[in-house]
C-alpha cells in the first residue's frame, strides 16, 4: 500500500459501489497534502506522475482547450464535479468538497515540467491554458520562459534538457543566446490566439499584443551590438501597433509598455544614436 493510497484514498473495507464514489470525492485539500509531502522531500518527478493521474474539474464547461500535451483532455469523462443532493451532504461530507481543478492541475505540471527541465512538456501546459485564458498574462510569461529563455541554454551548450539544470556557471553564460526556433513559435501562437478571438469577439485582449512586445524586447536585449538596429526597429513596430490598438480603450496602456520604452530607448541609444529613435 503506496502513501498515496493511504491519504487521498478510502479503505477497501467497504462496497466496490462505495468505494469508487468516495474516490471520485477525493477533495483538492488531500492531493495538495499529499504533493507538498511529495515536494518537501525532493521528489518533483513523483509529484508530477501524481498530476497527471488526478481527475480535475473541467476548466470551462462545453470549451475544448486544443492540448498538445496530451495529459490534460478537457472531456466529460475526466469531470469530477461533486454530486450535492441536499444540506445532508454538506453536513455529512468529510474533509473539502470541493475536486481538484483542472486549471490548478496544469498550472502546477507546467511550473514542475520547467523546474525539472522538461521545456517542451511545460510549453504544451501553458498552451492548453492560454487556449481557455488567452488573456492571462502569467500564461504568456510561462510559455516564453519554457521555449525561447530556458530552452535558449539548452541550444547553446547541445546538452539535454535533464543536464540543463545543473548550474555550472559556463551553462548561464550560454543563457544569453536565445532560442530562435522557440521565440518564432511563440510569436507565431500568439498570432494565432490574436487571429482566433478577434473572428469571435468584439473587443481584443491586450495579453496576446503585450506578449508580442515582450518577446521583440527579449530578443533586442539579448542580441549583439552588430545586429540590434533590425530589431529595435521591429520593438518600436511593435509598440506602435499596441499603442494604436489599445491607446484609445486602455487607460493602463502606457504602464503596460513603460519597460518596454526604456529598453527602445536604451538599447537604441547604444545601436544606433539616439537621433534615430
């Protein structure tokens, strides 16, 4: 009998009827227990299998989230919403009604795939997630971090992705050259998630544009003096086009691109004179 068993699942006393209903009621309190018991002693790789195996409640109802991940389909059949018949149940029920979600699921596979250098893993949660909260910004800085920052070292020093997390110092000065192949599908899935809400919505989400200017400013900073005037260039674009678009309707949007002026400024400064800004 594993631990797990022991603290999310019932005793096997009990009918075979019974038993499946009381753990399909396995409350989101007794996982969270038993993944921090999991994370204290070092074992990421175990908490994550965990994850996985975890029935959550579907993240939006009647919304298909398009995984690429494959671990988190979004159907009726993973649906462990609790069956509340009437005020016995409250009274009766032990421990927290309510099942573990769907959307904390993939939140915690996603920061863990990172944590054990499992980029590409990571990237597939964050999309799943951003396919139902596209405007979520810590989504979008979670996505760039799994394929254009972190991956970026990988690409660098030619080691695997379980070798990535060593922090010898020569691997952080590779962390310097960027990963091209994950900047251009980021750009290309926040496009996608531009193009997909605009089609069936009024008004547009400043995540997907705010994100476009993240990744034009990351890629400024991180390349050589020599090659900096192109990509200035395509900053100053890129706010400018968020600038148009949001100036109007948002009263946040100079704050939203505050950072990135200084770098226009500073990195342009440095490029090419600042008569050319």
């Amino acid at each position: 009998e594993t631990l797990s068993s022991r603290m999310v699942l019932q005793p096997s006393g009990k009918g075979k009827e019974e038993q499946q209903q009381q753990q399909h009621a396995v409350s989101e309190n007794d996982w969270d227990v038993y993944l921090e018991t999991l994370l204290v002693q070092g074992k990421k790789a175990e908490a994550l299998d965990v994850l996985k195996r975890i029935q959550g409640t579907p993240m939006m109802s009647g919304v298909a989230s398009g995984s690429s991940s494959g671990d988190g389909e979004n159907t009726d059949k993973n649906s462990t919403l609790p069956q509340i018949d009437d005020e016995h149940t409250i009274e009766n029920h032990v421990g927290s009604i309510l099942p573990y979600t769907q959307r904390k699921k993939l939140e915690r596979m996603a920061q863990l795939s990172q944590e054990l250098g499992m980029y590409d893993q990571a990237e597939g949660y964050y999309r799943e997630l951003l396919g139902v909260f596209p405007d979520q910004w810590t989504y979008w800085l979670g996505l760039v971090d799994s394929c254009v920052r972190m991956e970026s070292s990988l690409s660098s020093s030619s080691t695997s992705p379980s070798s990535s997390s060593s922090g010898d110092d020569s691997s952080k000065e590779h962390h310097a050259s960027m990963n091209d192949e994950g900047w251009k599908r980021c750009q290309s899935f926040a496009e996608q998630v531009i193009s997909t809400v605009e089609s069936s919505q009024k008004y547009a989400l400043r995540g997907p544009y705010l994100i476009l200017l993240e990744l034009a400013s990351v890629k400024v900073r991180q390349a050589s003096p020599d090659g900096k005037e192109g990509l200035v260039t395509s900053l100053r674009n890129e706010i400018c086009r968020y600038g148009n678009k949001f100036g109007p309707l948002a009263s946040c949007c100079f704050a939203d691109v505050r950072s990135y002026l200084r770098v226009l400024v500073e990195e342009g400064s440095s490029s090419s004179g600042p008569s050319d800004i």
